[in-house]
C-alpha cells in the first residue's frame, strides 16, 4: 500500500482521475464503515473495481460470516459479486476501524425516535472512530440519510476535534448519498448516477474521483454538502408523496367504485405521470424516514412541510384501513377476526427482499392478534428466527384459514395457486390483496370473498 504521504498527494492536489486509477490499483485503500444493506453492497462494488476495501460493522455475527465468504443478506442483485471479491479476498471485514487508510466511507443506519425525531448516535459514534484512525491526507465520505448540515457540521466537528487535524487543508470531507434499491437488478450501484459535495471544491472532486472506480454512470458535484445532503432527502420525500396520492386515491377508488390499479396503469401511458400503487404500509428503513429528516432540516430554518406530514399521516394509516378491509371481508363470510385464522403473505417490507423493517405484513398481524385472530405468516423470504409465527410452507399457512390478506407483492405472489388454496382454506374463506396482485373477478368467481385495496368492494359496474 501506497505510504500515506503519497496517497495524501495525490488525494489532495493530482489530477482526479490519477486518484480513480489508485483506488482500481488496490494503491487507495477504502474503508466502509457500516456493513448494512448500503454499506455491504458499497463494499462489494468497490471491491469488484479493484479497490483493497476493509468492510467494518459492530456486528461480529456479520464480521464472520463475510470472512466466511456467506453473505449476510439476501439479495439476487448482490450475490455473484460478493462471492467473487470475497474469494478473491478484494473484502475483508472487521469489528476494528484500520488505521492510516485513504478512504473513509461512513454508511450507519439515521433512524428515528419515538417522537420522530432523527437520530444521529450511528453517525457520531462512527465519525468518532474514524477521527481517532485517521491520518493527514485522508478523505472521509458520509452516505447516511441525514438532514442537511450533518456532515459540515456534526461530523466535521468531530473528525476535526478528535483527530486534531484541519478539515480541508489536512483531510477532504464530503457526503455522498447512497441510492440503494434492495433486490433491483436494474439500477445497480454502478450505473446509478451520484450526487456528491464537499466541504470544499477539492473534497468534493476528489470524493467524484474515488466513486468512479467503480461508478459508471455521471458523479455529479453540487456546491456543497448541504446541497447534496437535502438531495437525497428530496428524492425520498418525493416517493412518499407520490405514494401517499396513491393510498389516498385508493381509499376514494373503494367507494367510488372504481379500480385503482386499472386507472393508475391508464394514467402511467402519460410521460408525465410517474406510477406509484397503493399499498398496506411504507415500510423499510429510508422513505418512511427520510420526511421527518427533511422536516427537521426545514423547521431548523424556520420553515414548514405541512404536505410531508400529511403524506406520512395517510401512509401510516395504511395499516389501519387493511385491517378494516380484513374484518369487512371476514363479515361478508359470517366471521370476525376474533377467532379466525389469518393467513398473511408477506412480511417483507418489499417485494423480492428479505429485509422486514418497518413491514407492514407485520405491523397488521400484530394488531390482528391483538384483536384475538389467530395469524400465521408465509414468506419465502424471510427466516423463522426473525419472525414469530412464521410458518415455512404456504400450505401449512392457508390450511383452514378463514381469511387470507396478500401483504407484500412478491413475484411469486402473483401466481399463486388459489383453486388449490380455496381447496385447503376454511369452507368459507375471505381474500384481501393490500398489493393488487391478484385479478379481483378471478378470485370472486372461485368463491373467494374479496376485498382489494383501492379496488371496489363489489364488481365495479354495479358499485357505480
Ligand atoms: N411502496 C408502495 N407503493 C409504491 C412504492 C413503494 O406502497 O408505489 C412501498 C413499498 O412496498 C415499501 C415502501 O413503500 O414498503 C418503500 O418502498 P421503496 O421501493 O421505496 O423501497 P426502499 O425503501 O428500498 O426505497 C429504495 C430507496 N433507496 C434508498 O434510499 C435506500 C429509494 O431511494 C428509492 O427511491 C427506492 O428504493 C426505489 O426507487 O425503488
């Protein structure tokens, strides 16, 4: 490896693209601290451009399982690469921040707190530790989610307090955020476009040139860090609203008698109408959060977002109105849900992921329990050991089920078997699809009692 004092000039004064060709080398080594779902899959990509990427997580579980060459998440998009650089031994893993490294990625969760209110503890925590690894001439990377004046200020403050150095003249500071789709096999994190600032112009092309070891699409440099911080945010914000439009169309479509899957698939022939569905919840772990940090940063300032609020007050009621639709279905059948075996599909948060934060498969079996159902859960995705209630086959799910709600839209979901299941389900069984997978007048004519989000409770001819 390169001596520090080398890579520090080329990190700060030579040409960018000398400082990409380094990093390809193996001659800039990167250290990612935070091995999630952004970090692991930032590690494995600059590890399969050639980098020398030390992998650094809290969780030892994790540390050893990589090191095993077993990836620790499931994920179609991620695999070959991760056992390639694992093999080739392009990724090593740690619990330990290395020292005098060129490169610091900071990738921590930003969750929220009871009040909703951001919580920066990952970052501090991880900025505190790079500040006691680093060495002049570094450059440090903040991904996280965070609101705008993070980097410039929480964390440059602690990076420059801790290790004693100059931000700037002794090392580069920049965010760049991360734009991780779980499970997409379309928009890689190579052929994603980033969006970077610094805390100066330097920091700023020298973070553009470390991306593009392996970023093949543009790296766009905004003025500063604060602008790229709000960026993300607004990305973020932007899918909540559209999908908060969709779930409130939906509750409007169910009376009005209309369909709102059909009407959306009409209005997304336009060029300007991007589709969002409605669906039983925004879960995971960015777009339900992003607003509240988007909404910290703007009341700092003075400002307000009421439009956000609203939007996150009808997608967390989603929950709510499905369990309606489920106990309205159970009705339709003579039943209630106290008593009644429920069958949920689904309890990623998404479709063609195992990740379950923030599922809304979850947070409804929860409140149908509590209302004395008797839930059981079938996902293909996910693991028993994360989820009680949990059972491994469909069947076994759906067996003598009074009611069966379609919670999370995996592909598979979308042909299942219902003649089969219609067989094994109670005589008389309801079906509530949260995620339009399923054709309402199929479902009907099989016997099924059906209720669609968004979609009328009867036939829509007689419902208008
Ligand atoms: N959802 C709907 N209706 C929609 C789209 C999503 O109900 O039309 C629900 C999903 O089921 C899920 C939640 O919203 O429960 C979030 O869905 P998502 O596809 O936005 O999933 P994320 O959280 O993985 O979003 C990622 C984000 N990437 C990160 O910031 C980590 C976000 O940048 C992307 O906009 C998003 O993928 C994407 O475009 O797919």
């Amino acid at each position: 490896m390169l001596g520090l004092q080398v890579t520090s000039a080329f990190l700060r004064t030579d040409k960018p693209e000398k400082v990409t060709r380094l990093v390809q080398d193996g001659k800039i080594p990167v250290c990612v601290v935070g091995l999630g779902y952004v970090g692991l899959r930032l590690a494995v990509y600059f590890a399969s451009a050639g980098a020398k990427v030390v992998g650094v997580d809290v969780e030892k579980a994790k540390v050893s399982l990589i090191n095993r060459g077993i990836c620790p998440v499931r994920d179609s998009s991620l695999a070959d690469k991760f056992d390639s650089v694992v093999t080739n031994k392009g990724l090593r893993a740690t619990t330990k921040i290395p020292r005098d490294f060129s490169v610091y990625i900071i990738s921590v969760p930003t969750p929220l707190d009871e009040d909703h209110l951001p919580v920066l503890d990952h970052v501090t925590s991880a900025s505190e530790s790079v500040a006691k690894a680093m060495e002049k001439g570094c450059l440090v990377v903040l991904e996280s989610t965070v609101y705008p004046g993070v980097t410039s200020k929480v964390v440059k403050g602690i990076l420059s307090k801790v290790s004693r150095l100059e931000p700037g003249s002794d090392f580069s500071l920049a965010y760049c955020a991360e734009r991780v789709d779980p499970g997409n096999l379309i928009h890689m994190p190579d052929n994603t476009p980033r969006v970077i600032g610094g805390i100066d112009d330097t920091s700023g092309r020298i973070a553009a040139a470390v991306y593009k070891s392996f970023v093949k699409a543009d790296t766009i440099q905004v003025d500063d860090c604060e602008v790229a911080e709000l960026v993300k945010l607004v990305e973020n914000a932007y899918r909540d609203l559209n999908i908060a439009f969709a779930n409130e169309l939906a509750l409007a479509c169910q009376r009005m008698g209309f369909d709102i899957i059909e009407v959306i698939r009409a209005a997304s022939t336009k060029w300007s109408f991007h589709a969002h569905f409605p669906g039983p919840g925004v879960g995971g772990s960015c777009i339900p959060v992003t607003p509240y940090y988007l909404m910290k940063g703007a009341k700092d300032a003075g400002a307000e977002l009421p439009l956000l609020s609203m939007a996150r007050r009808i997608n967390e009621a989603m929950p709510g109105h499905t369990l309606h639709l489920v106990s309205d279905a159970l009705n339709e059948i003579g039943k209630t849900v106290r008593g009644s075996k429920i069958a949920i599909l689904g309890v990623s948060y998404k479709a063609d992921i195992d990740d379950i934060r923030g599922s809304p498969g979850l947070a409804i079996g929860e409140s149908l329990s509590k209302l004395g159902a008797q839930v059981v859960f079938y996902d293909p995705y996910a693991s028993s050991n994360a989820v009680t209630g949990l059972v491994n086959r469909l069947d076994d799910a759906v067996r003598g089920a009074e009611c069966i709600l379609i919670a999370t839209d995996h592909s598979l979901f979308r042909t299942l078997d219902l003649k089969h299941l219609k067989q094994i389900a109670n005589d008389r069984v309801a079906l509530v699809d949260g995620r339009g997978v399923v054709s309402p007048s199929l479902v009907r004519k099989m016997g099924f009692a059906y209720r669609g989000l968004g979609r009328a409770a009867s036939s829509t001819v007689t419902a208008r």
